[in-house]
C-alpha cells in the first residue's frame, strides 16, 4: 500500500480544507521569514557603514537625523555648522580622525558628497576606472550612480540643488567623471563623491550669478577678495573616530554644551531607532505566530473529520490486511505533506515580498536588499512546521486505534 499516493489522494479529496490550511500555514511561516530576512538584512547594512565611526558633528537638531542624513544619506541635513569648529577638532588628543562631509546637491536623484580622500578609505572603496577626484569638480562615481545614470570617464554634468532630483540646475559650473568605484555594499555605492572645494564653488558661484559680475572692476574684485577671506567656510557635518573610549565619554558633552555644534553617537541612535522598530517587527511576529497556530487548529479539525467522514473506509482497509499503524502512519503524512507545503509556499511568499520591499527601498533611498538565501533561522521554522504537522495529525489520528471495526462495518 503506497501511503504517500493514498495521503495525496485524500487532501485532494478535501480541496477546500487542505487548501484552508495551507495557505494558513504559508502566511504565517511567510511572514516570519520576511521579519528575518530584514531584520538580518537590515541590520547588516546599518553596522556595515557605522563601523570606525564613533561620533558624529553637525548642526544642532535631531541627533538620529543627522546620523541618518551624514551616514546613510537617506534623510535631509540638520544645517550647516563652521569648518573652523571641525578643524578645532583636530587638537583634541582623543580624537584620530575626522572627515568632513558638504552635502547640498544632486544628480538624478543621487546625492554630491564633498569630503576628503579619507572618506574613501574609510569605507575601503578601490577604483574600478580612472581616478579619484583631485580637483575641484572633479567627482568618481559609486558603482550604483554609474550603472544608473550612465556616465562614463570625462562625462560632465551639471548638478541639481537639493536632495532631489527636482531642484533647480546649476548650469553655469559642470562637474566632470574622472573615476569610477568598485562596488562595495556600502553607501558609497550610491554617492557621487568629490572634494569640498567643488561645493563651496558651486554654491559660491550660485549666490553670485554672472550677470552680476563687472569684468576689469577693480572695486568688485576688492569687494569680493574680502568677501571670500571673512566669509567663513562651511561643511554640513563630521564623522569622527576616536583614539580610545575616554573620547566617547568626555567630548560629546563638551560638543554640545560649549559649541555652536551636536554630536550624536551612531551606535546610540541606531540602538534607538532599531529599538521603535523591533516594537513593531514583535507585534508582527506575534501575529504570524497566532496566524501559525490557528493553521496547526485548521489541520485538526480538517483531519478529525475526515477521519469521522471516513470511518467505515478504514474499516474496511482494516478488513482487508492493513494495520492500525500504517492507517495512523498515513494520516501522519497528510498533516506533514500540509506543513511541507505550507513552508515551501512560505519561504517562496517572503522572497516575492524582500523584492518588492527591495525595489521601494532602491527607488526611495537607492539601498538594495537581495540576498535570497536560506537562512539558519528558516531551518528552525522548518522544525517547528513539521512539529506543528505531526501534532495536528496525531491527535485526531489516535482514534485509528479506538476504531471498532465490525460495529462500523455493521452500521453502514
């Protein structure tokens, strides 16, 4: 007797209910597959790019914004604070390095990041063509901007004001590509990188229009010479790594009670920010976990009565040589063929749901998430549906073994 065809004959008998509990099963182990592919994802992407940075300087504002907007670039600015109060920095014993970063414009979307060659070896981006960026507008191109955007080497472009791509275009002073980065897997991927100086220029060469400018005006070019000595530069922000913990403890209090300045500590923030999160990720695991059971249910009731349906028909098999065992074997495999089912399904409904959150992700803040392989996690939830199975179809099995088979034969 072929159990396994016997146990797929009778689901297909009862269509509606195995389907019922199927898909009950596919929901709940779906869900809790998606909360850990992002929360694995997602928590790897946030450590991969705060790591060697302990703090953080910018304007005084929300200290998770400026950890967003300075680290990940997926937030607005807080302001602008003085490159005299970074460099200041500099003197502090604790402190071993610091990289400023002037942010402002973009293309297409992607965000201008001036800053210093140190930015880059920080993050350990190597060039794939040409060179990195030496003068002012001269940028080198994250590996997702050049994918997307379609620039090559010697390429010039113009910049749009703001963090959109709906800004206004400074047409009057071009940038051009003299590299190209590897990829990486962190923000630099998706950053358009260049020296400070091509942003202060822009943005200098913005507030002064060319109309404006007398040529051979010994009087303007006075005025402006001035201008540009008083006129303090600016950057929007700072990453800092310190030299040892005794930094972390004595300068972000100094920062923010004696400067014009806020330091916000990444690795606090980011605590924070998972810590509002994970509030809600528990309330939807939860909610899986009772979608899971109330499967495991369903398939009880689905096999407590068929069994009562099929009373007399195992009576019969009984009659004719097969064992208690096997009848209790099959009905077994019925509730493990639902929980198989019910996983496969699952697993297969949390990659279609990475991918869709993986492309809202790509186009809001140009962050990929796409790693599709099983986890170890998913192995365990694996288990726990075919626990889940066993016991559902075991309990409404065991009355194979109280089934009485001459009076059931007799009353058909």
């Amino acid at each position: 007797m072929n159990l396994f065809k016997i146990s797929i004959a009778n689901l297909k008998e009862k269509k509606l209910n195995s389907f019922l509990s199927a898909l009950l099963l596919t929901l709940g182990i779906g869900m809790i597959s998606l909360l850990l592919l992002l929360n694995k994802q997602l928590d790897e992407q946030f450590r991969r790019n705060i790591r060697g940075i302990d703090m953080v300087v910018g304007a005084k504002g929300s200290p998770l914004q400026l950890i967003l907007s300075s680290i990940y670039q997926i937030d607005s600015p807080t302001g602008n604070i003085p490159l005299s109060e970074v460099n200041a920095l500099k003197r502090n014993p604790f402190v071993k390095n610091i990289i400023p970063l002037s942010m402002g414009d973009n293309y297409h979307g992607f965000r201008i990041v001036g800053t210093t060659p140190k930015y880059v070896g920080h993050f350990q981006a190597k060039i794939k063509e040409g060179t990195l960026f030496s003068k002012p507008m001269d940028v080198t191109l994250g590996s997702k901007v050049a994918k997307n955007v379609e620039l090559k080497i010697g390429d010039t472009f113009a910049s749009s004001h703001g963090l959109d791509s709906d800004g206004d275009a400074h047409n009057d002073k071009k940038y051009k590509v003299t590299g190209i980065f590897e990829p990486t897997g962190s923000v630099v991927d998706q950053l358009v990188l260049t020296n400070l100086e091509s942003v202060w220029e822009i943005h200098e060469h913005a507030e002064m229009p060319a109309s404006d400018i007398k040529e051979n005006d010994p009087a303007h070019e006075e005025e402006m010479g001035e201008t540009h000595h008083e006129a303090e530069k600016q950057v929007t922000s700072a990453l800092i790594q310190f030299r040892n913990p005794m930094g972390l403890l004595t300068i972000p209090r100094q920062i923010n009670q004696n400067t014009s300045m806020q330091a916000a500590l990444p690795s606090i923030e980011i605590n924070r920010l998972f810590s509002l999160l994970g509030v809600g990720i528990d309330t939807l695991r939860a909610l899986a976990l009772v979608i899971i059971i109330i499967a495991g249910v369903s398939v009880f009731i689905s096999l407590y009565n068929s069994l009562k349906e099929r009373k007399y028909e195992m009576a019969l098999m009984l009659s004719m040589g097969a064992t208690r065992t096997k009848l209790f074997l099959m009905l077994l495999l019925e509730g493990l063929i639902l929980a198989v089912t019910g996983y496969l399904s699952g697993v297969l409904l949390s990659r279609v749901g990475l991918l869709l959150f993986s492309r809202a992700a790509e186009q809001d803040f140009h962050y990929s998430i796409r790693e599709f392989s099983l986890l170890p996690e998913e192995l365990y939830l694996l288990a726990g549906a075919l626990v889940l199975g066993l016991l559902a179809a075991a309990l409404p099995s065991l009355g194979i073994y109280r089934l009485n088979i001459s009076r059931t034969l007799a009353e058909e």
